[in-house]
C-alpha cells in the first residue's frame, strides 16, 4: 500500500539549514506537502508542491521534488528557534497519506 | 481570522465513561476529518465528511466509536464506552474543498482515559 517515510529525528544549530527528507511510494501522488506542528497545536499548513514540478521556494522555505526516486526535501535556511516544531511530509492522490513526522531540535 | 474550533481542549474521565468531543469548522469548508494522534501510532485517520455525508470511516472502531454531523458548523466524535487506550489527542480538521490537501487544524481535544 502506499506509504510515507521520515527521520523521527533531526538536530541543527540555530543559523544553520535544515534538510527535512521524505520518501513516498504513491507515484500518481498529484500534490505533496510539507505540515508543522508546534506544541500543544494542530498542524498547519507550511507548503506543498504539485507532482510536475522539481522545486519550490517561498522566503526561508525550499522544497525539493525527486520523482525518479519518488523523494521529497524540505530545507529551512538560517533556522531559528521558532522552527522547533514536528514536521509532517505527507502525500495526496484523493486522501492525505501522512508520515510519522519529523521533530526538528534546534542547538542554540 | 477563520479557524477551527475544537471542545473540550482537555477531559479527563474514567473507563467506561462516555466521551463525546466537538467541532465547529471553518465556515464554507465542505469537508470535515477527524485524526487520532498518539506517539506509537502517529496520526491516524478516523473518519471525514463532506457536505455533512460520511465518506470513510473505516478508521474507527465501530463497536465504540460514532461520528456524526448534525449540521455544517457542527462535528461531532464519540465514544462509549471509553477505555484507557483512546487516550490520544483528538483532531479535527477542515478543507475548503475540492479536495486540495489543503487541511485547517483545530488545537486538538487530549482524552486521557483513566
């Protein structure tokens, strides 16, 4: 069945670039997204990528999109504190299919 | 701004207990989910809606668990009876439409059964 795949785990020192990676399976996934959780919070939307397209960028924000080998990054430069947060990759044909996400640990 | 409303934010209760969690969604989103988010199992999907009909809940034990919609602005999630391993944060989350992926978050509802 189809299925996403993340790190549980990833520590940066503040001012340095994270690089979240996702492996999904689906290859008929049409959007794929990038979701935040900060604690004691829901999820929210942090950006997605449609399947025709191999990168997207939005202020600190970079996606990355490896369809041959069906990979998705995300790259936070100059991380902040702010940042600390879970990370969720998940993957869309006609209903989300989630990670177990990703919990960013910043090193001050 | 426009969000997504979840009660109560916590409850504690005891086995057996009934427990029933509420959801006021972004008004004009037409699809309406609810996830169960626990550290062994991640997030896991219970049930969603659109335009108020039930569309999947195949994630929800039916012996005990019921979702419903009595109207747009109201969701509802219940379980009776209760048992220590519900304890979970509860979600519930809204989309416009259309099926975009684009999901709007409550703040959760934690259930701790004792």
């Amino acid at each position: 069945g189809e299925d996403v795949e993340q790190s549980l785990f990833l520590s940066v020192r503040e001012g340095d670039s994270s690089v979240i990676n996702c492996t999904y399976t689906d290859s008929s996934s049409t959007y794929l997204y990038w979701y935040k959780q900060e604690p004691g919070a829901g999820l929210q939307l942090l950006t997605y990528i449609f399947s025709n397209m191999d990168m997207k960028q939005d202020q600190r924000l970079t996606v990355l999109l490896n369809k041959k080998d069906k990979h998705l990054s995300l790259r936070i430069a100059d991380t902040q504190t702010g940042d600390s947060a879970i990370y969720f990759c998940a993957e869309s044909n006609y209903q989300l299919i989630w990670g177990a996400g990703t919990k960013l640990i910043i090193k001050p | 701004d426009a969000r997504v409303t979840q009660t109560p934010r916590h409850k504690v209760t005891e086995m057996g207990q009934e427990v029933t969690m509420r959801c006021q969604p972004i008004l004009g989103h037409n699809t309406v989910f609810w996830y169960r988010q626990t550290m062994m199992q991640g997030l896991e999907l219970l049930a969603y809606f659109r335009n108020r009909a039930p569309l999947d809940d195949s994630g929800m034990p039916k012996d005990r668990f019921s979702a419903e919609m009595p109207d747009a602005t109201l969701a509802t999630l219940k379980i009776q009876p209760s048992e220590p391993r519900d304890s979970a944060v509860y979600f519930c989350a809204s989309e416009p439409g259309g099926g975009t992926g684009e999901l709007f978050f409550g703040e959760g509802s934690r259930l701790t059964v004792l």
